[in-house]
C-alpha cells in the first residue's frame, strides 16, 4: 500500500503507526483525531492534485471530512489507508466533475506516472501537465490508481465502483491519449 508518510512512525508500516490513533479517535479522543488527519493528508493530497487539479484544495478538503465522519465505520484500524483511498478517489472524482474548466495537475504528482513519461528534464514538467489536464477525470483517476498507486485492475475497479473491463479500457484509451498527444 503506497503512502506519503514514510514507514510510519516507529519504522514500521504506515497502517502500525496509525492503527493506535485509529483506535483512539473512534473511541472520541479529539488530539488522536487530529493527529491521524495531520498523518494521512499528505497521502489524500498526493491522491487529489492529479484527478482534481483545479480544485485539489476543495477534493482535500472533502475527503478529510468524510474520513472524521466515517471512522467511526471503520472495522479494522490495520485497513485504514485502504479506506481513506477509497474516500478520497470517490471525493476527488466528485470534485473534479463539479469543475467546468480544467488546469494543470502538479509536475511533481505527473512525474511518478513513471511508465508513461520519458526523463527529458525541465520543460518535461509543463507539457506533461498539459496533456495529463486535457484527460477526462475519469482517465487521469484511473491512470494515478494504475500508475500512482500501483493497484491492480481490479482494486482500481472497485474504487472507482465500476467493471474491471471498464478500468482495462479507460486505462488503455487514457495511456494511448496520453501518448498521441504527448508525441505532437
């Protein structure tokens, strides 16, 4: 399971350091609920740049809320990143769709989409941010789950709540706009 915070607080996993603060906020304790949503949002913000560009902040924003009022739902502490990837793709698609023009994402988000891109450099960063903007949401969500977070076709599937032949040809249409527009 990918993640922005490194190997978790005490050199474990991620889900080890936040399965005591997951615990802790479901019983009502209010600093282990702010600590836990201080730890996951690099994560949820790494996720929502690429598949909301333009209101990234908003898609953030959203999916921290849901994830304060839906703990409490949560069963298994140990799956609480799973969880919250699951709440901000639903947020940030939500997000992205409200918005009627589109702008870049973040270059620094578009260059872990290592498979699609070729290391030129600099002026690599605004091109890639051009054609990765002209993408339907529903392309730029699947290929940051593929290419991003590395998930299967299935995992993506299900986060995305839909058939894992639809993610196959979304991610093949979106790969291959990517890459006709990136070689004119």
């Amino acid at each position: 399971m990918c993640d922005s915070t490194g190997d978790g607080a005490n050199g474990g996993e991620p889900w080890d350091a936040a399965a005591p603060l997951v615990r802790a906020a479901q019983a009502g304790d209010a600093l282990a609920m702010d600590d836990l949503l201080v730890l996951v949002t690099p994560y949820v913000t790494r996720l929502c740049r690429p598949i909301a560009p333009v209101d990234w902040a908003d898609a953030v924003q959203e999916s921290l809320v849901a994830v304060f009022k839906g703990l409490r739902g949560l069963r298994d502490p140990r799956a609480f990143y799973g969880w919250v990837r699951t709440v901000t793709v639903r947020e940030a698609v939500r997000q992205a769709r409200r918005t009627a023009v589109e702008q870049p994402a973040d270059p620094d988000d578009i260059a872990r989409l290592g498979g699609l891109l070729s290391d030129d450099g600099g002026e690599l960063s605004a091109h890639v941010r051009d054609v990765l903007a002209r993408l339907p949401v529903q392309h730029r969500a699947v290929l940051v789950l593929r290419e991003l977070e590395g998930l299967d076709e299935r995992s993506a599937a299900e986060l995305l709540q839909v058939a894992p032949g639809t993610v196959k040809s979304r991610l093949h249409r979106a790969r291959s706009s990517f890459r006709k527009a990136w070689s004119r």
